[in-house]
C-alpha cells in the first residue's frame, strides 16, 4: 500500500501558527504540546489560568506556547482571540500577517442521562458548548484561515475533534452524541464550502479516551433526579452510565494519541474527511454498518446491561 505524501510541521508554514480550544486538559492539552514540540507557534485557549501556567512551564519553548482566556461561549473572549492572532508575527509568530494555519475546534462538555430527564437548559448548554460555539470560533476566525499559507500555496486547516458517538449514538448520551452529529455535518457543509478559500476541514472521531470530560458527564449525570413514577423505567441508568463511563477509562486511549492522529492530518499535503480513532471506534462502525439496527440496539442493551 502506498502511503501518503506528508510534510513535517516545520514545512507546513515557516512558523506555522494553530489555535486550540479547550487546551485545559485532555485532548487539547496534549495537542497543544505536541504541536509546540514539532515547531509550531501554539495558542492555547484556557478557561482556567492556572491550566495555562502549568501548559507554559511544560512548554520547552514557553515562548511559542501562548494561553487565551478563552470560553467559547463569551463573544468578547472570542472577539480577542481573533485581535490575538491578528496582530501577525511579531506577537504571536504567525507564518503569514495575521494568518493562522490551523484551528483545531476541541472545546466541549458531555451531558448525559435518560433524554426524558435532561433538562432543557442542560440540553440547550450542550450545544451551545459544543455545537453553536464551535461554529461562532470557526467562522470569527476564516479571515485568518484564508491568510495563511500552507503547503502548495494552500490556506489553513481546521479540525474538528468530534467522536466515535457523531456516528453512533449509544442510550443515556443521547445530548452529547447529537452535538457530534451537528459537528460532523456542519464539518462535511465546510469541506466542500471552504474549497475555493483553500481551506481544509476534518474530523477527528475517538472512541473511548482517557480524558476528564467523562468525570464531568459522570457529574452532569449524577444531577439527573428520576422520579419515583420513573423508577421501574430509569431507576437503573445510574449504574449504566457509570458503567459506560468506567468501560470508557479502561478501554480508552490516552489523549496523546488523538494529538498525534490532529497532528498528522495537520501535516499532510491533503488532509482525510475523517480520522477514527481507537480500536472500539473502528469495531463500533463495523458493527453499525454490518448489523441490523433492531439486532445493534441488542447488542448495545447487552454492553449496558439495561
């Protein structure tokens, strides 16, 4: 099999220059350093400073490894990010004036529970998380996408770390798997829409990872009150959910893995549609695309136990 012609990231643009959100912790964190160490000029958008004091001092270079205040949902953090990376090389060591060579969409959060118990508001906060605000950072953020300048005369590159779960929806993450799919379509609209900017767009599908997002949804979880004429229907989802969540960190790879998987689609001359990540990624689309819904459905009630 032949492989893909890549370039190294020090080719990618003569100080390439990527913007990450949610670089707190997990996915983010690691492709913020990983990026750093392969040359990149690396913006970081925390919510927490102090996630972005502790990134700085693993930085070997802490001057190419720069934290943003940045909550994806407040437009005023959003409208500096975007001054932030316009204000060209000499602040941020752009590989073009107030061009930025990849945007890597990673900010998000995981409400889980029974769909007939989640809250309006919880349900309305996981896509405006990880839905409405990645759109909001994406297209605030064209203009400099378009500035750049990558291999073969190309624009930027954008990523979007969606999941196994914007393809397969599984029971009691039902929020969080239809926020992945509005990512993976408003991801597949960008692709073709963005081809006369020169800008590429792709999706990043983990399965199970090891990161804090899921001790959140545990969390988020554990809010869900079921009501006592529910019992008989959901007085079991807790252990359910918890059992997903604890299969989550035992199977799940670490957050180093994904880095490397965002960092190779950055760096080759034409990056994929779509990147699976992890072995129960790849089984779980097996098993969608080969079994019949009505038998799938059986087999996902087995996993769970329900």
């Amino acid at each position: 099999m032949r492989l893909p012609t890549r370039v190294s990231s020090s080719n990618v643009a003569c100080v390439p220059l990527a913007l990450i959100t949610g670089a707190s912790t997990g996915i983010g964190c690691a492709t913020a350093l990983r990026l750093h160490a392969g040359g990149w000029t690396v913006l970081a958008g925390v919510r927490d400073p102090a996630a972005g004091e502790r990134l700085v001092a693993e930085a070997a270079a802490p001057e190419r490894l720069i934290p943003l205040s940045l909550d994806v949902t407040d437009a005023a953090q959003l409208a500096a990010a975007v001054e932030r990376v316009g204000q060209g090389p000499g602040a941020a060591g752009a590989s073009s004036p107030g061009g930025l060579d990849a945007l890597i969409n990673n900010a998000g959060i995981a409400v889980g529970g029974p769909l007939e118990l989640v809250s309006d508001e919880d349900l309305r906060r996981q896509f405006e998380v990880n839905v409405f605000a990645q759109v909001a950072v994406t297209r605030a953020l064209l203009p400099a996408l378009r500035r750049a300048h990558g291999p073969g005369g190309t624009g930027g590159r954008i990523v979007f770390v969606s999941s196994i779960g914007g393809r397969v929806a599984m029971a009691f993450t039902g929020p969080y798997a239809a926020s992945k799919h509005a990512i993976e379509a408003f991801a597949d609209a960008l692709r073709v829409e963005l081809l006369t900017s020169n800008v590429q767009v792709a999706l990043i599908e983990p399965g199970s990872v090891a990161t804090p997002i899921w001790d959140k949804g545990r969390a988020e979880a554990e809010r869900v009150s079921v009501p006592p004429e529910l019992e008989a229907q959901y007085g079991h989802v807790p252990a359910a959910f918890n059992k997903v969540i604890d299969g989550t960190e035992r199977r799940g790879v670490a957050p180093e893995v994904v880095a490397r998987t965002i960092e190779r689609a950055l760096t080759a001359r034409r990056m994929r549609a779509r990147y699976v990540v992890g072995r129960d990624a790849r089984a779980m689309l097996i098993a969608k695309r080969l079994l019949p819904d009505r038998v799938f459905d059986k087999v996902a009630r087995r996993a769970l136990r329900v």
